[in-house]
C-alpha cells in the first residue's frame, strides 16, 4: 500500500508568506550592488506584489463569476 502524504495547513496565510518572501528578496537586494542578480530579485519581489493584490482581489467578497 502506498504512503499517503499529508499535507499540514502552515498557520500563516498564503497572503502573509507571499509578503514574507518579497521582504526577504528586498532585503537580499539591498546589500548588493547594481547587477543583473539584484534586478532580478527586485524583479521577483515586483511580482510577488503583483500575485498578492490579485489574490487579495480573487478572493474578495465582492467577486463575482463571469457570465
């Protein structure tokens, strides 16, 4: 019989641990010098803002269904 996995809920939100990692990018950021490597982590922490406000607007109360 094969092992099932179980996945845990975690007890911070997706929301939170998105925020989390563009600190994070952010930070590793900061020290560095201008390169291709720290526009690239900026770059991420920018789409990781991006994922929260749509998944902050996805699960609004207000949204509704297209029709």
């Amino acid at each position: 019989m094969p092992l099932r996995r179980r996945f845990e809920l975690s007890s911070s939100t997706f929301e939170f641990r998105l925020t989390q990692e563009a600190i994070n990018l952010r930070k590793q950021a900061e020290g560095m010098p201008f390169s291709i490597r720290r526009d690239e982590l900026l770059r991420k922490a920018a789409q990781i803002d991006a994922a929260t406000q749509i998944n902050k607007w996805l699960t609004s109360p207000g949204m509704r269904a297209p029709t």
